[in-house]
C-alpha cells in the first residue's frame, strides 16, 4: 500500500547549493520519514522508512558506517 504523503512538509538540507542535485526529506508525517530526489519536482518515487530506521541511517551516516 502506498503511503499518504498528503500534507508532507518537505525541506532540503541547508548545505544544498541549488544546483538541484539533493534530496527532500519530510519527517512531520506520523510513523513515516519520506525521502525524495529533488531533481524530479515531486514527480518521481519516495522513499519511505520508519522514524526508528531513518534514526539508523543517520546515525550509521554520522558513524562512518557506509564510508569506503
């Protein structure tokens, strides 16, 4: 089932330069984090994860945990 996206507030990180190479995230959404390409102007596919593994993902990004 897709999820509702109705009344997400999606927001860019401020170390976005404009070039429109970066993502949206929307986290206002009960039980959903919502993960979008910016380049595609709310056209293309979102990805969705759970507060708790949006907060591992961050967490494991901040770690160093996918660095090569």
């Amino acid at each position: 089932m897709k999820p509702d996206l109705t009344g997400a507030e999606w927001k860019k990180s401020t170390r976005s330069n404009g070039s429109g190479n970066c993502v949206e995230v929307a986290t206002n959404l009960p039980n959903i984090v919502a993960v979008r390409d910016t380049k595609d102007n709310g056209t293309g596919p979102v990805l969705t994860f759970t507060p708790a593994e949006w907060d591992a993902f961050v967490g494991g990004t901040k770690d160093g945990e996918f660095d090569r």
